[in-house]
C-alpha cells in the first residue's frame, strides 16, 4: 500500500503554474505544429548530391542523428518527471501532467520524424547502410538520459536553451553545406525546433509572471551554470567530435543564452531589475570563459 506521507521519488518534478494557464500554453503550440506538419517524402530525393558532400558535413550528419534518434529516452524521462498515473498524484499535478503529456506527444512525433529523415538521409547519401546505422544508434539508444534538475522551471529552462542551441546549429550549419536535400532538410529541422524553444520560452516566462525574478532567477542560473547539450556525458567522442562540429560551423551553443536574457529583460520591471541585471552578468561571465 503507498503511504500518502512519503516522499515522492526524487525525480519527480511539480507543477508551478496553474494547469489552466499550462491548457492553454500546451493548446497553442499543438495547434501550431498541427499546422506546419511535413513528411519524409516531401524532401527532393532525386536532387540528392552526396559529392558535394563534405568529409566534416557527413561527421556531423552522424553527429545530429544520434542525438535526435534519442527521443525515446528524452521522452522516458519527462513522462517519469510529470507522470500521468498513480494514485499518488494530487489533482492539480495530474492535471498540469496531463496537459504537458498533449506537448509531449507532439515533440516526441516531431522529434522521431527528425530521427528518421536523419537515419534516411544517411543511407541515401551513402553515409551508412541500414543495418550497420541500427546497431550504432542502438548502442547509445540503450543508454538513459536524466537532467539534474528538482524544479519545473529547471527542467523547462535546460530545454528551453536545448531547443534554441539546435535551432541556432541548425541554421550555422545550412550555411556552410551545399548538398541541396540536406539544406532543405536542415531548414525543416530548424523551424520545428525554433516552434518547440517558442513553447518553452512562454512556459519558462509563465513561471517567472507568477512567481517573479527573485524567485525564479536562481533556479535559471543554475541552469546555465551546468548545462550540457544532450548526451554530451554519454554520447563515446562527443566532446572531441563536437569541437571539430562547432569549428568547422562558428557554432557557440552559449549563444543560445541571450535568448534567457531577453526573456528576463521582459519582466524586469521596477521589483525585478536587480535579478534581471544580475543573470545579464552572469551570462556575460558563462561566455567569457
């Protein structure tokens, strides 16, 4: 039998906003990628050009497929950390989840349409064949993603910065490619990730209206001061690989920061200006370094 005094397992995570106010946060950004859906079969596959293809533009098509064909253990682990079941749960916690889970099944479809037009585009390009790509996705599949996070605002800012870092990289690395498929290819993946930062950034600023910069500020700047792009303690070569990657792009994923900071500039009104003022620095400090 549960014991209703228990603590509730570490990595669960509670709700800080009215579900009402996550409804209708969750509601626009269904809609929104309701309509701007596409397919796989959309992409120009007979104007594929795998020699125009350079030695780095395939390492970093390897790089991207992993870590978006880990969707499944990003998934797991919101739907650990804002369960949708138990008896356990409070009315107001299962009804800000459930909204949430209606966001989830979403990204998560958007985010599996990346990892297969990723795992396609490989094969098509000559990059891998399928059964030897299986296994090597499998292989980091396999292993589980977790954030150190307690806190909703937490856990929403680590993707609210995760969303716009792809988004930018995506973007850099258009810029230097030629081959025509994967240019368009890039520009599809970086406008759904530029739709999922959106939700975010509304849901982090919905935390930061009701609870005020004082409050949340310190939770954001223990983000920042922490934060690792996805699989980046887990992914075999990453750091090595991701150096060569943000080279041969100009790609700086702390550029993604100052999207925080705007965030926090627009609730800096006369009682929130001194932790406005003090995240500005703060990140100016992260990209010094």
């Amino acid at each position: 039998m549960n014991d209703p005094l228990a603590e509730p397992p570490a990595h669960r995570v509670h709700p800080g906003i009215d579900p009402a106010r996550m409804r209708e946060l969750t509601s626009r950004a269904v809609s929104r990628a309701s309509t701007r859906q596409w397919s796989i079969e959309e992409l120009p596959w007979a104007s594929l050009r795998p020699e125009e293809l350079t030695d780095t533009d395939r390492s970093v098509v390897r790089f991207i497929t992993f870590i978006e064909d880990h969707i499944p253990g990003y998934l797991t682990y919101f739907l650990e950390a804002f369960p949708v079941s138990g008896g356990d749960l409070a009315i107001e916690e299962f009804c800000f989840n459930r909204e949430y889970f209606r966001f989830l099944i979403s990204w998560a479809n958007e985010e599996e349409r990346h990892a297969s037009v990723l795992t396609r585009y490989q094969v098509e390009a000559g990059i891998n064949d399928p059964d030897t790509l299986m296994w090597e996705l499998a292989e980091e599949g396999r292993k589980k993603f977790a954030l150190p996070y307690e806190t909703p605002v937490q856990a929403f800012t680590y993707t609210l910065v995760q969303e716009k870092a792809t988004q930018l990289f995506y973007q850099r690395f258009k810029a230097v490619v030629t081959e025509p498929v994967l240019r368009d290819l890039l520009h599809r993946l970086a406008r759904d990730e530029a739709r999922h930062f959106a939700f975010y950034s509304e849901l982090v600023g919905a935390y930061v209206q009701r609870h005020g910069l004082a409050a949340t500020v310190p939770d954001i700047k223990d983000v920042l001061a922490t934060f690792r792009m996805p699989l980046a303690d887990t992914l075999k070569g990453y750091w090595r690989w991701s150096m060569k990657i943000t080279d041969a792009t100009s790609y700086d994923h702390t550029e993604a920061y100052d999207a925080l900071v705007r965030l926090v500039d627009d609730f800096a009104t006369a009682g929130g200006r001194a932790a406005g003022a003090d995240l500005t620095e703060f990140v100016h400090r992260i990209r010094a370094i």
